[in-house]
C-alpha cells in the first residue's frame, strides 16, 4: 500500500466512523452552536457585550469541543489496537497520523462554518473586517484544537483521564487567553504565563478581526503562532505513535 493510499484511506475511515456516531456529530455541530445562542441570550440586555466576545467564541467553542473529541477518538484507535495495526504497514507514522489529521480538518471545517453561519446569519454579529476571514481563522482554530487533541492522547489511558485534560488544560487558557479579563489588567506574572498559550494568539486573532482597526503585524503573528503549534503537536504527535498499548 502507497503511502498516499494509505492516508487517504485512514481519513476515510475516521470520516465513515464520525457520520456513524450521532453523538459526536452532536457534540461537534450543534453543541457550539448552542453555546453561542446562549451567551447572545446570557448578554441580550448587553449588546455590545456579545459583540465584543461574541465573534471569538465562534473560533473558540470549535477549538475546545474539536480537542475533547479528538482525544478520546484517537484515544479509542490507541487502545483498541488499530494504531498498532496501521505501523504495521511499510508507511510513515507522520503519514498515518496525517489521515487522522484529514479526516479531523473536514470535520473542524464543516463545525467552523456552520458555527460561524449561526453568529452571523442568525445571531447578526458583526465584524470590522471580513466574514470570511473570521470563518477562515475559526477553521483554523477547530484545527488547532484537533492537532492538541491528537497530542493528548498520548498522555491517557482511559476515556475518563482524556476527558481530564479539559480542566487541567483547556479551561486555564480560556481564562488567562483575553476573553473575560483584558490581559494587561491581569497580574503581571499571569501576562507572561498567558503569552506561552496557544489559546491567546487564537483569541487575539479573532478579536482583532472582529473590530475595525487595521489587523497589524500582531495579527500576522497571531496567524503565524496558532499555524505554527497546530504543525509543532501535529509533529509531537507522530512522535507518540512508537508507543504500543498493552
């Protein structure tokens, strides 16, 4: 088996799997569409509040719900042995964890825009700059979320113990990323802390998007850092596929 078909056929394998499991669909799609409706409906008497952290939770909510479910998927595919099955094949272990990767970013990609239709075309968020630019870097963000989940599985043995990385991750980077205290009113040693999170340049990006200043050469750099980590656990991961589960 080439190493293309082989990538090609784990992405289609993961993809056949998803459609058949209702309940991550659910999770995937309309959990975050849920949870923008109810922080609109949270701040109905504050508008201006929802569009200010209304256009980041679009790329956010993709981002922590596309990791919970990517760990404990490829959790699953560790410790049923179907990773063990697939190194057994003359194919790169980059190569495999890339189909996983394919398959994760339509799925990410399909959250983002109907996550991002929902703010836009139901909610009437508005931007300073374009629409697609704001469904272009939650898509990007979902795939974030993917590559980190991908990472983490490394680290579990049970589904239970995946789902532990959301507290112990997750949440300190939603609240240290800018989305609830600015982060220059935050304590110095916090700003530092913050600056190391991947969860911060994705929010930055999307805030900066959302208002009508020129995106700056922080935005570029915000880009450049959430690319850049997804590629790094993307790479960090292949690197876990040596370890076989008992």
């Amino acid at each position: 088996m080439s190493t293309r078909t082989a990538t090609l056929a784990t992405a289609s394998r993961v993809i056949s799997q998803l459609r058949r499991d209702p309940r991550t669909i659910a999770l995937l799609i309309v959990v975050p569409c849920v949870l923008v409706f109810l922080v609109d409906q949270v701040l109905a008497g504050r508008p201006e509040a929802f569009q200010r952290v209304g256009v980041p939770l679009l790329g956010l909510f993709p981002l922590v719900s596309m990791f919970l479910v990517t760990s404990i998927t490829m959790l699953r595919e560790r410790t049923s042995g179907t990773l063990e099955r697939l190194l057994t094949l003359p194919i790169a272990k980059l190569d495999v964890l890339l189909g996983y990767g394919i398959a994760f970013a339509a799925v990410a990609a399909v959250q983002a825009t109907v996550v991002s239709f929902v703010g836009f075309g139901l909610l009437d968020l508005s931007v300073g700059h374009s629409k697609l630019l704001v469904v272009a870097l939650a898509i990007a963000n979902a795939v974030l979320g993917m590559a980190m989940g991908l990472f983490s599985s490394a680290f579990a043995r049970t589904e239970f113990q995946a789902v532990q990385f959301m507290p112990a991750f997750i949440l300190p980077q939603i609240l240290l990323c800018g989305l609830l205290v600015p982060r220059a009113a935050m304590a110095e040693w916090l700003q530092w802390l913050s600056a190391l999170m991947p969860f911060t340049y994705a929010y930055d990006a999307l805030a900066r998007a959302a208002r009508t200043t020129p995106l700056g050469p922080r935005f570029a750099l915000d880009v450049f850092v959430v690319v850049g980590v997804t590629l790094l656990a993307l790479a960090l991961g292949a690197g876990t596929l040596r370890r076989r589960t008992p």
